[in-house]
C-alpha cells in the first residue's frame, strides 16, 4: 500500500513537468481530525507485578462460653463496631437467680458488719467521754476542798483578831459568809462527782453490754468471712451471668452472621468474626533473583484489572529465609484501607524496584506492520496548493514495558515532539491532519 502510495505521488509529479496541464480535481486527501498529545519528560518505572494475598492484622472468631438461646443480636453483617460492643445475648438461665441470691446475702452481711462496728465504736466513744467528764469533776472537786481549807483558814484567823479586839465582829461575818459559800460550792461539786461515777457506772456496764454483744455474735468475724465468700461467689457467678452477652474483643469489621434470634448456641460454636482492617498486610512471594533489589521501603501498589493504581503501600517486612521448594521470599507491605479492600483477597501488585526520567506514551497511539511498532508524529508539510498544512509522519519505535495506559519509550521519540492519540486506523505517512492538541500525561500514568 505504501509503494502503491509513492507511485501515484511520483505519477503526479511526471505528468507536471511534461507541461500536461493541472487536474482540475483537488487530488490532496482531505484532512483527517485527529487528537495530537505533546510528549513530556516523565518518569518510567522498572517494576514487576505480583499477585498477593490480604490478610488483616487482626481478627478473632467469636464464640460463647455457655450454651444457650439467641435473645438478641446487636450487629448486622458488615458492621463497624468498637471493642467491648454487644454482639449476641443469650437467654440468662438460673444463674441470674443465684447472683441475686448471692447479692442479697451480701448486702445483709455488710449490713450486719456495719451495726456490730458502730455498737462497739459508740460503746467505746462514750465510755471515753464519761470516763474524761470524771477527771475533770474530781479536778474541779479538788479545787473545791483546798478553796474550803483556805477559808475555813482565814475564820479562825480573823476569830481570834476580833478575839483580840483587832478586827470588828462585822468582818467575822463576812469571812462567814465567804466559808459557807465556799463549803456550798463544794458540795455541789461532790455531788456533780457522785452524778459522774454513777454515768461513768452506767457507761461501764454499756461499753460490757457491747463487748458482750460483739462476743456474744462471734458471727462478726464469721459475718466478715462470710462476706469475703458471698463476694467470691458472687464474682464467679457475675462472670457466669456476664458470658451470656457475647462482646466483641477487638474493634473491626463483623464477618458473616447466619444466626437469627430463637436459634439454640451450643457451647463453643462459632458465632461470627470480627475483623480489623484499617490496615491489612500484603504477602507477596519474591523470586529469589530479585533479592539484591527487594529492601525496605519499596513503593508497592495495588492495581486494577487495567494497570491503574488503586492503592500505594511500601514493604515494611522481608523474610530473612528462601522457601526451599518456591525459591521465593516473602515479603510484606502494609496498606491504609477505607473499606475498599477485604481480608483474605488476592490482589495484583505492582513492586517498584526503581524510576528514571523517560518518555511514556499512550497504547493506543502505537500501530504494528509485521512486527514493528510505529507512533505518527505530527509535522508541518504544504498543500498541492502550496499552502502550509500539518501532516503526520509514521515514525519507527523502540518500546518497552507497559506502566498503566502506556508504553515505555526505549527510543524513535524525543520530548517536545506531538503524537497522534485518535483515529490511528485511518492514518498514513503523509496524510494531512486537523488536529486537537492535548498535554502528554508522562508522570505517573498508571495512578
């Protein structure tokens, strides 16, 4: 077709200069409408794709530790629950019965505790009270008695002054008088003593009836005891009561959930999953002849059915062995996961081992003749008429691994230089174009 081509245009080209005149029919192939991309440096990535298995780093199959019937299920299949959320209850049975049970006994054993304490502590408190309340009256009577002695004193003396004639008959009655009230004085202070002993009596023998009460209910240490037992009891039944709620241990994902409310729990059945994956771990199996270029931190990327990049993780785990019968090692990369994602799935990977800087450019700009791959590169050329018009030139290519949408340029093309990236099949050296020119995409095609 090319050579059929090239006669045809050297035809023309004869019949022109043998001075036949001009055909009156435009023999230029009209314009083929075509979108154009401007090639730029981008980077080109030496990479190797894998397959690789998910796998969340946390997961945990529920199960109850009693057996049971359903009485409520809190969740739904897919669910986001924290840890410590209600997952399934199960029908309580007769130990709620025995932790009431073992609550009240409880309760009436402290109560007890608290009235033997307080019988003994007020016994105590006022025996102390009446016991000090004593000391100070017989202080007080003391004072009294030496007050009388210094009085009576002063009597005597001033009898024998008047006596003597030395002091009048009226201070005699006055220091009279001072005796009889202080004598008065002391009395009553005696006789506050004797109300003191006797409260002091009636104390003694409060504070015996206490002692005797708290001897006498030897059950106050028993009642101790048995509350030490009764709150065994009750925390290994509170436990039993508790496993009729199943929980979830961990936050994450809940898994598959056949039950419904009614159904019979045996003990240990497997109720559901709950599965963390905010993050999940990639395994990939790494031929050992790639080992001088696995290391850590390598950028690994999840991609699609089309090459395009889903999610980007790094390796952050090399195994220090080879699988003798795989000769493979295996390596892990941990991805962040907004739920696109699932534990368990295989997936294709993309490792990249390094980048340089290099063209890239569009499969669907690439045509093949027998074997050869070859891109239409936009020039400037004439019309027939003379006038300036954008051709295409079909241009030989050196190309290298497909990175997303496109190919790597080996060599054939430079940067600055316009491809054709629509209608290719309608294209030859040489035709004519009208074209729509579009920014080459050479950074990262495949994200």
């Amino acid at each position: 077709m090319k050579l059929l081509g090239a006669a045809l245009v050297l035809s023309v080209f004869i019949s022109a200069c043998g001075g036949n005149p001009p055909s009156t029919q435009d023999d230029q192939s009209p314009a083929v409408p075509v979108k154009l991309q401007t090639l730029e440096q981008g980077t080109i990535e030496n990479s190797t794709e894998f397959v690789g298995n998910l796998e969340a780093k946390e997961r945990v199959t529920l199960v109850p530790r009693i057996e049971g019937r359903i009485m409520k299920i809190f969740v739904a299949e897919g669910d986001k629950v924290n840890r410590g959320a209600p997952i399934v209850e199960l029908q309580p049975t007769k130990q709620q019965q025995e932790v009431n049970a073992a609550v009240s006994s409880v309760n009436l054993q402290r109560e007890k505790l608290k009235v033997a304490q307080a019988e003994l502590k007020a016994a105590t408190a006022e025996q102390a009270l009446i016991a000090a309340e004593v000391e100070r009256t017989k202080a007080d009577l003391e004072d009294a008695e030496a007050k009388v002695a210094l009085v009576e004193s002063n009597f005597k003396r001033s009898e024998d002054l008047v006596a003597q004639g030395a002091q009048s008959q009226q201070d005699l009655a006055q220091k009279q008088d001072d005796l009889n009230s202080t004598i008065a004085q002391r009395d009553a202070q005696q006789e506050s003593l004797n109300t003191a002993l006797k409260a002091l009596q009636k104390s003694k023998e409060q504070f015996k009836q206490a002692v005797a009460s708290v001897d006498s209910q030897k059950a106050a240490l028993l009642q101790a005891e048995a509350v030490l037992q009764a709150q065994g009891e009750l925390g290994s039944r509170t436990k039993n009561l508790q496993v009729n709620r199943v929980v979830a241990p961990i936050s994450g994902i809940v898994g598959n959930l056949p039950l419904k409310v009614g159904d019979y729990i045996n003990f240990a059945q497997e109720l559901t999953t709950i599965t963390r994956n905010d993050v999940l771990e990639l395994n990939i199996n790494v031929k050992a002849e790639n080992k001088s270029k696995l290391k850590l931190g390598l950028p690994v990327e999840i991609v699609d059915t089309q090459g395009s990049t889903k999610i980007t993780g790094k390796i952050d785990s090399i195994s220090p062995t080879v699988d003798q019968q795989t000769q493979t090692i295996l390596a892990k990369a941990s991805f962040p996961n907004e739920r696109s994602l699932r534990d368990d799935e295989y997936v294709k990977v993309r490792v990249i081992w390094d980048t340089r800087p290099g063209i890239l450019i569009p499969t669907e700009s690439v045509s093949r003749i027998d074997g050869q791959k070859f891109v239409f590169v936009a020039q400037p050329g004439e019309s027939q008429t003379g006038e300036p018009i954008q051709v295409v030139k079909q241009k030989s290519v050196e190309l290298g691994a497909i990175q997303g949408e496109n190919y790597q340029v080996l060599s054939g093309l430079e940067a600055g230089e316009k491809i054709a990236v629509s209608s290719i099949l309608d294209l030859r050296d040489g035709v004519p174009i009208a074209s729509e020119s579009l920014k080459s995409d050479n950074s990262k095609t495949n994200q």
